[in-house]
C-alpha cells in the first residue's frame, strides 16, 4: 500500500489559515488596525493604492516590538496576547490567535518596521519567509506595509473584487472600528484621497462626526448607543453597528432584539440603523468561534435578548411626567384681593419648588405659590420658555407619529425644522411629512405651532407665539407641570424673548403697595 497521508508543510498551512482570516484588503486592515489598538496607540494611520492591492501600509504609535519579538510576531500561533486557554474567557485584547501576521506575510511581500523605544528593526518577507532584517533608528511604533497582495495564490487574486469596490470596504472597517475608540486619531488615505480623519474626542462626538446626528439615545449600564428614528429605517442592515466589548461584531439575535425594541413602530424587512455598545461580562462572551472573530456566542441569550428588547423600547417612551403631583391648596384668594404690583422688589435667585411651599390657586395664566410671600408664575411665558429649550437644545427624545402630518413648505426649509428635532421628509413639491415631534409639543397642536413659526422662522418668536396663543385658563395639574419644568431649564428667570417669567412679593412689598394705595386715595 502506498502511503498517501503528509504532512502539510508550514508554507502551505499559513496559506490555508490565511483563506481563513484574509479574505481581502478590508479583513487585512481590520486585523492591522485591531493589532495597533492592541499595542495601545493613540495615531494610527492607513494608507492604500489600488484597493490595497498594491499597497496597505499602517503606522502607529503603539508600543513597538523588540527585535525578537519582530522575528516571532510572523509565526505562525504567536502571539503576546495569551498565555493559557483561560486567558480565552477573560480577553480584552482584540487580537488573540496568533495568527493574522504570519497568514498576511504568507501571501504578500511584507515590511515590518518597529521599535519598542530602543533600536528598531526592519524585516522584509516574501510568502512567509524573512528575506532580510536588520537593525533601523525610528521611533517607537510600528509600521506594517503589505504590497503584492495574494501574488502567491492566482485563484484568490482573481476572485477580488474591482479596487473601488475593496476601497469602499476598508474604509467602512476602518470607521467602524474608528467608531469604538474615539480617543485614537484615525486617518485613512486612498491613494491621495483623505476617505477618514478624526481626532481624539468623547464618544457621542466621533459618533456624530461619522455618522451624524441620531433621534434616539439609549443609556443604560449594559447598553449605550443611538436609535435612528422609525422613519429612516433601511432595506438592509448595513447601517446596524453592533460592539460587545468595543469589539464590532455581528450578531443577529442582538440584531433582532432591537427591531424587537421598535415594536411595530417599522415595517417589516425594515430594518433601523442603529450604533450600540453592549458590555458584558467578557465570560459570558466567546468570540473564538469566527476566524474573523466577526461573530460571538452569547451566554444566556434570551435573557439578554429581553434585556435589549426592552432598554430600546423604553428609548421610545414618552418622558412623561412621573413625579407625584402633591400639593395640597390651603386656601383660595379671589380674584380682587390679588394685588396688581407696581414692580415690585424681587430677588434674582433659583426657585426649585419644594412640597412646603403652597400652591395657592391658579388665576387665569397666572399661578400663585406661597413661600415667604407670594410667587406669581406668568405661565405662558413659563411655557414658552421650556418650549423653546426642547426645541433649540433638542432636549428629550422626539415621538414618532403614527400617521405622519404633512405640510406645506419649501424643500429648504427642511433643515430648520430638523433643527428642532422634528423629523420630516419632502413627499412632492412644496410638500413635507412630518413624521416625528419633539417631546413638548403634540400633534394637534403642531398647526398652530406651524404657522406661528412661518413667520420669522426663529424658535424664540415661534415658541412665544405659540405659547402665548395657547390657551387662556391652565388647570392645577398644568401650571404645577410647568413650574417643575421650569425648574430644569437652563434659564429660569426669562422667556426665549426676554419677558420675565415669575416674581416674587415679600410681606413688606405688600405693605408698601398698600401704603401707596392709601396715600393716592387720601389725595384725591
Ligand atoms: P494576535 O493579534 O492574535 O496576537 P497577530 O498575528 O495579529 O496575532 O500579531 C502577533 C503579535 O505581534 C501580537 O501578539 C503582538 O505582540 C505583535 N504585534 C502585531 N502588531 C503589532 C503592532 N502594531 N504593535 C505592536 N505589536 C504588534
Ligand atoms: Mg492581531
């Protein structure tokens, strides 16, 4: 019997492995980037020619190899990352396998340079095998530069897609992966087209730079991220960023409980573009099940899945009022022994209402509270005042509709709307749906809010306007709402147009007033 079992040689295994976790210019960029993130760099920047097929080349200032680390780091299972198979629950590195530089090395011609802070080393590689190394003076960082892409294996050269198309999708790995770590400065150059440049910034900011503004936020300890609105939901899910552990993957339950968030708030085969970072337990996690480590297993997935059904469902809800209104009306003035002050004395200071001051009754627009004398609340302009802070500073989350309201209004002018957090979109010729409002202001009342903004398409002028046209009598409930919101507007004192919302009476107020009362009366 002949023998027909061999060994495979070491050449022919990186090349197998290599199918496996390059599959193209954008897998080696990840797995570049992913290693410069490793070795904790704060600049990373990539540059690439024809798609990458002529050239990749990354430098970053990370920690930079010793020299026999250099040699070690294109073999095959070498890796700096683990030690043991326990060290596989606890990852929180990126990199783990030990095996992406040794699979890009066995099909390209690769450079390496690097230093650790000491003398740097220069290797160059072809097909795996170091062709030369010797000692170089640089900084410390590493740079990697690949060149002849899959010149070794034909069959997978021929199987690339066009270089635009390859383009398109490195620069989408490298905003990705850009998204999780806003603290690292990314620049990414296509032959001499800048395609990405961010700075160092907070989160919500390189989220915002890359992929603009988004309707929803959810925040919670597990689950941060932004929710498009219903509206902009897509036929494809490639708007969908998922992170576990600052680590983008895909994962198609997790994918599934936030459409499950959304309820039927889209349509079906409709899927909305999100941007969310889940943290968990790095042991209730294993991302060794993808070479790509593109996919994870969860532990406990329902459960999980419940928890995130539930945490964007509840990025939907109205902010509604919930503190329990407790006031207790002591007794009633009637309408004539209200003084009409002259300006009276009052104090510039905060107000914050406390259940000991008293609610005394509520006169038309006017609310009247008892603390060491009397507040008049000028309601409407309180109204108009926090209007117009939700409106301009987009505060709360907006509420989609359930049939869309359509207006009259030029295309251009979209953006101003937008601007207040309402969510529109052109249906035709001087015509636009509005499909979501901000919180504050509600769909029966938007007509009149509409045309008091035409007007001078300011939010101030809008908001007085509206607000001052409201309505002329306010229930209990009503003026107490707006006195605690007021309480949580940045100015508290004034409305949007300078017209003072409340003042306070002292005793002693009083007593002037009644003194002067007197003295005009004794003259005539
Ligand atoms: P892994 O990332 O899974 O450990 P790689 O083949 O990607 O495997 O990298 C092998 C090793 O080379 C890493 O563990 C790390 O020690 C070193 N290395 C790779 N890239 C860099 C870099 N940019 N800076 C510093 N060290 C690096
Ligand atoms: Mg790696």
């Amino acid at each position: 019997m002949t023998q027909n079992i061999v060994r495979l040689s070491e050449d022919v295994i990186n090349q197998i492995a290599a199918g496996e976790v390059v599959e193209n210019p954008a897998s080696i960029v990840k797995e570049l980037i992913e290693n410069s993130l490793d070795a904790g760099a704060r600049k990373i920047s990539i540059r690439i020619q024809t798609g990458g097929q002529q050239l990749i080349e990354i430098e970053d200032d990370g920690c930079g190899m010793s020299s026999e680390d250099a040699i070690l780091c294109l073999e095959r299972h070498a890796t700096s990352k683990i030690r043991t198979a326990e060290d596989l629950y606890a990852l929180n590195t990126m990199g783990f396998r030990g095996e992406a530089l040794a699979a890009i090395s066995s099909i390209s011609h690769f450079e390496l340079k690097t230093s650790d802070g000491n003398m740097g080393t220069h290797i160059l590689a072809q097909g795996g095998k170091i062709a030369s190394i010797s000692p170089m003076a640089r900084n410390r960082g590493t740079t990697i530069a690949i060149r002849s892409l899959f010149f070794n294996v034909p069959a997978r050269k021929k199987f690339q897609k066009s270089p635009s198309a390859n383009t398109a999708q490195v620069a989408k790995v490298a905003e990705t992966l850009a998204l999780a770590h806003p603290e690292v400065s990314f620049v990414l150059k296509s032959q001499s087209d800048v395609l990405l440049r961010t700075e160092p910034e907070d989160r919500k900011k390189r989220i915002e730079s890359l992929l603009g503004p988004f309707a929803h936020e959810v925040e919670m300890s597990f689950l941060q991220g932004f929710l498009s609105s219903p509206q902009n939901a897509k036929t494809h899910r490639r708007n969908q960023f998922l992170f576990i552990n600052r680590r983008p993957v895909f994962s198609p339950v997790i994918s599934r409980a936030v459409q499950a968030g959304y309820g039927t708030r889209i349509a079906e085969n409709h899927y909305p573009p999100f941007i969310l970072f889940l943290t968990i337990d790095s042991t209730q996690v294993d991302v060794n099940v993808h070479p790509q480590k593109k996919e994870v297993r969860l532990s406990c997935e329902s459960a999980l899945f419940h928890k995130i059904e539930s945490a964007v469902a509840e990025a939907f809800a109205p902010q509604s009022f919930s503190e329990p209104i407790s006031f207790t009306p002591h007794f009633t003035l009637a309408e004539e022994t209200f003084p009409r002050p002259q300006p009276p004395s009052f104090q510039e200071m905060e107000l914050p209402f406390e259940i000991e001051e008293r609610l005394l009754t509520v006169a038309e627009h006017y609310l009247l509270i008892e603390k060491e004398g009397l507040i008049a609340v000028d309601l409407k302009a309180a109204h108009a005042r926090i209007l117009y802070e939700r409106l301009a500073e987009k505060k709360g989350s907006s509420q989609a509709l359930l049939w869309p309201l359509e207006i009259d209004l030029e295309d251009e002018d979209l953006p101003e709307l937008e601007k207040m957090g309402i969510e529109c979109r052109s249906i035709g010729v001087k015509r636009i749906a509005i499909d979501a409002l901000p919180e504050g202001l509600e769909a029966e009342h938007f007509a009149s809010f509409f045309s008091a903004w035409k007007e001078q398409k300011t939010i101030d002028t809008a908001a007085v306007r509206f607000c001052y046209g409201l309505k002329k009598n306010y229930s209990s409930d009503e003026a107490l709402f707006l006195w605690r919101n007021l309480q949580k507007c940045r100015d508290r004192l004034y409305d949007p147009l300078g017209k003072r919302i409340w003042m306070k009476i002292r005793s002693i107020d009083f007593e002037k007033m009644m003194r002067e009362a007197a003295k005009s009366q004794e003259k005539k």
